[in-house]
C-alpha cells in the first residue's frame, strides 16, 4: 500500500536580497495511512518549513524550491502538491489536509465567534446552509470535549482560555474529517496538564477516524506520547529516524541524545544541563556533567537557609476582582485571584511556584513587586511592609526587585537598541557618572549572558527568542537587585534553549547572590532550579515542600496530577 503522503528530495532556499538562507537540504520522508510521524528539532532545523510547505503556506519568494516533490496519494490519484496552482491547493486545504499552528490566539479571528469561524470552515467546503454548519460545529465542540459547547459557539476568542482556543483551532481542522492533520507545535506554551488532555485529545480523534498526522515538536518527551515514527531534524537535514520505542531507547545521533539529555526532568538541582554543544562536539556525551548535591544535601542547604531571616515574608494575601456587580455597581461577586495565601522567602534561596494558568501564580507574582495592588494582607520585604507602599517608594524599591518576563519580545521595545534598554534603568536610578561608564556596564552584562558588544546596537527583532531571554535577564539584573521574579522565563523556549537559559540562570545567581521567585507551570523545571516549591491551584497555596521531597514523595491530588502531566522518556546518557 502507498504511503498518503511522500515527501521527495525536497530543497527549499530563502533568498532575500544576496543573501542565500538554505532552509532544507534534501528531506525525504513517507507519512502512511492511520500513523502519526513525529517531526522534531530546535527552531531552525527546518521542521515547520517542512510542514508548511505541504500546504503551499509558505509565500514564493522569498521562498524558492529547488528541487524535489510533495506527492499526496488523494484516494488513489497521486498529485504533486508543489505543481498545483492557487485555486487547486484551496481545495485540498483544509478538507484533505488540515493544519492546527502553534499559537490559537493569532490564528483565530478575533471580531468573530468561535462557533462562526468552525460554521464558516464547514460552509465553504461541503456546501450547507447555516443552521445545519451550526449543528455540525456544536457536534464537533462535544467530540473535542469544549464545556458548554452551545454558549461557547458565541464566545469570542478572550473570552476563552488557550486550552479551549486550541480546542477551537482543532474542531476547526476535524471539520471536513481530512486524511491529514498537521499538527505544528500544538502545545508548546500550555500547561502540563491541558498538554496531556489536547495530545489525548488528537490522538483519540486520529484513532477514530484513522487519520494520518505529523506531529511537528521541539520536545521528544511530548512527542513519545503520541507518535508512531520521529524524524529528528537539524539545521535543514534529517539526521535520525525510525519507530518511537526504538528511536527512544537507543539514539544514534549526537543531536538525538542531545534534546533527550537536556530536559530538566532527567537532572538534580545544581546538577550543569546539558546542551547540544557538549553532544555535537563529540559522538558520545563524555563526563560532561557533574552531580553536586543529592537530595539530603538539598535538605541540609535548605534547613542551613532558613536560618536567617526571610528576605520576603507574606501574610495572608489577599487579590480579588470584582466579578459581577449590580446596577449601582455594588460588588456581589469576586474573582478571588489569591486569596489568604502566607509563605515565606529567604535570603539567597530559590522559591518555585508552580500551578497551572488561572491559579494565581502571577498575580501573587507581580503583587509582590507593587504592579498590583493586594486587597488585604500584609508583604514584608527585608523587614519593611511593602504592601501599602506608595507608587513613588517603589520606584525608590524597583532598584532592589526585578521581573524577568515570560515573553521577552513583548516586554522590550522594538524601537530601541538591545544596548540602550538595558541602559535605562541605569540612567533611571542615577548609576554612573557618564554614558560611556554606563556603556561599559552594558557590555559587561551582555558578555555576562553570553552575548557580546557587537550585540549592542541591534534591535530585538535580529534576535533569536533564546538571545531575547538573555537580554531581558542582562536587564534585569542591571541593578544588582536582591529580589529577582522570573515569570515563566523558559515555558516557550526549545528544551535545548532551555537548558542554556537555566544553566545562566544558576551561574549568575551564584554571582550576584539574588533570591529569586521561580514561576513555571513545569514541575519539572520548577524541581530542577528551586529549593523549595509552593504548589497554587486556584488562589490558594495546596503545598510546600522541599523541591526533592515534594517532587518524589507529593501530598496533594493536584501535586500528584502535575507530576503524572510531565511528558516521560526514560533515557540515560552516559555520564
């Protein structure tokens, strides 16, 4: 039998003035009817090209295909994807192959319904009237398992969260049942949780209608829970494949055993991550690696930190929203964001907070940094109650606390220089006498974080997202704060990007000596960078625990859950 879909010596180049970008360098692969192939590999292997190019997504030019064929097996007839013109590829779009992106929100219209935008698909492609594409659409929000499928087909898109958007975005693409689903990264910026339930959810759909899929992912670990075959790309090329269980088990490039080794879920805290450097350079991994601290030393560092008095301490937090109000605007209802939560920080230590989206793990974050205000409850920063402070006593504060934010790109300006960003809270707090002082101080923490000074004059967009993070956190640390908030730092980063982000992460709280508040939804990274962890779950704190202790023996259902979230491989390196 014929595979559905083969991909044949496909080269795909960029071209953007003079310059050359060779994007793919002869891929060839076969996806058969009913399996689901993996395609995985950093940002800039090549996979999402690979994926896009299926579908003709990719606009030419830029983009020149120089060689090779995409042939798809259409109930026996075999079409060349690549030859097809405009009108003909529309009409295998999303009827005969269909495609759920990374990031629901952009791909969702957001001045239309959902159940609009799923009615709309169902009309163009199998010609029914409006109220039979509605019924239809409701169908499909029950099979992908939306709450309340008849009010969500009126919701608009903020008004859902983004497991329920991605949702939307695959009953969108199970619409007109087609033989393909492309899948690219899916899951990437989601909570372990609503991870596991969409994988669940699309491999459960695929089992029922035998659907073929290509699963496009940076992470091996997510992808050994729905995969049938992996193909590993790197820098444009194919560089391993085969069967999952084999491909997992016993690797046989360096890069392969790179993104399996560098997950933090595989390590002890203080325990260096690897990165594909360390694997590229060599064909075995070597004693790259050293583990410092056992669990009963974490115990004893951790009983040796709470000695001292806590550099933050919290009492009975409380950040409620008005919810629902009367018509005299009498609050009857609150969002009760956090609510009653106490703990404490100490000098030197790393907490980890940790919950899915919508528990309050933010907020409390930026409560404690004055970004916004508490509705009760009192904050001790270095013995001073913070917590009624005035907008200009944080702004005297602001030089001892910073934010690390999860989206690096949005959090810095798009019109001014790397080098002039980091400069600002400098200029801001008086620091130096002169600009070329400050400048100096710049370039040092660029080189700090693994840039350089050629690095300066350069606008965030000529950054990788990996590079954005550094910069943030050269930011950030610019001031020397003793207080540092890292709010979801390395969720969307590549496991590979991830592992360096983390290991400059440790290096630098070993030179700066800040105490850091850890925000993730991963267990896993919150276990590997904190020594103690605080588990939220709807406002309220579930438990806390030593991080070993709590990640191998937990209390709670919630903790219990989390854990069983994270995507497992079991793989060894030789160490």
């Amino acid at each position: 039998m014929k595979p559905l879909l083969t991909i044949v010596n496909l080269c795909v180049d960029f071209i953007s003035g003079n310059n050359v970008s060779h994007a793919l360098h002869n891929i060839s692969l076969s996806v058969n009817k009913g399996e689901v192939v993996a395609i995985v590999g950093e940002s800039g292997s090549g996979k999402s090209v690979t994926a896009l190019s299926v579908l003709q997504l990719i606009p030419s030019p830029p983009a020149v295909y120089k060689n090779g064929a995409i042939i798809f097996n259409n109930n026996g007839k075999e079409i060349d994807l690549l030859k097809l013109t405009h009108q003909e590829i529309q009409l295998i779009r999303g009827k005969e192959i269909a495609m759920i992106f990374q990031e629901p929100m952009s791909s969702l219209n957001p001045v239309q319904t959902c159940g609009h935008q799923v009615a709309e698909m169902l009309q163009l492609h199998k010609k029914i009237n409006s109220e039979t594409a509605k019924a239809e659409t409701i169908d499909l929000f029950k099979q992908v398992q939306l709450p309340a499928p008849k009010k969500m087909f009126y919701r608009y898109p903020h008004e859902i969260s983004g497991g329920q958007k991605q949702r939307v975005i695959i009953a969108m693409a199970m619409s007109c049942n087609p033989q393909l689903l492309i899948c690219d990264e899916p899951t990437t910026a989601l909570d372990v949780t609503v991870q596991k339930n969409i994988l669940l959810l699309i491999r459960n759909l695929q089992q029922q209608k035998n659907m073929s899929v290509i699963f496009i992912s940076h992470d091996l670990g997510v992808v050994s829970e729905i995969a049938d075959k992996i193909i590993v790309m790197y820098r444009g090329k194919i560089v391993e494949q085969g069967k999952t269980k084999a491909l997992l088990s016993n690797p046989q490039h360096p890069y392969t055993k790179a993104l399996l080794a560098c997950r933090p879920a595989l390590h002890s805290k203080n325990e260096r991550l690897p990165v594909v450097s360390d694997f590229m350079d060599t064909d075995e991994a070597g004693t790259i690696f050293e583990r410092i601290n056992t669990n009963d030393q974490l115990r004893i560092n951790n009983e040796q930190l709470i000695i001292d008095q806590p550099l933050i301490k919290v009492e009975n937090l409380k950040v409620w929203y008005p919810a629902h109000t009367t018509f005299l605007g009498k609050v009857t209802e609150y969002n009760k964001a956090v609510n009653d939560v106490s703990f404490e920080i100490y000098k030197g230590e790393t907490l980890g907070l940790v919950g899915e989206s919508g528990c309050g793990k933010t907020t409390l974050g930026r409560c404690l940094l004055g970004l916004i205000p508490p509705t009760n409850g009192k904050i001790f920063f270095a013995n001073k109650d913070i917590s009624k402070a005035t907008g200009s006593e944080f702004r005297v504060m602001r030089k001892e606390m910073q934010i690390i934010f999860q989206d690096p790109y949005s959090s810095l300006n798009p019109r001014k220089k790397i080098g002039d960003a980091i400069a600002e809270p400098l200029k801001v707090h008086h620091l130096f006498a002169s600009e070329k002082q400050r400048k100096q101080k710049v370039i040092q923490l660029l080189e700090k974080v693994n840039l350089s000074a050629d690095h300066y004059n350069r606008y965030p967009h000529e950054f990788s997202g990996g590079q954005r993070q550094r910069i943030v956190i050269a930011r950030a640390l610019a001031l020397e704060p003793k207080f540092v908030v890292c709010d979801e730092s390395v969720s969307a980063l590549d496991v590979s990007v991830q592992a360096q982000v983390l290991n400059l992460l440790n290096d630098l709280k070993k030179e700066f000596n800040f105490t850091a508040l850890f925000i993730s939804h991963d267990l896993s990274v919150i276990r590997y960078i904190s020594d103690r962890i605080v588990v939220m779950n709807k406002g309220i704190i579930e438990e806390t625990g030593n991080a070993g202790d709590l990640y191998l023996h937990p209390q709670t259902a919630y903790t219990k859950q989390l854990i069983a979230s994270i995507p497992g491989v079991i793989y060894e390196p030789n160490i």
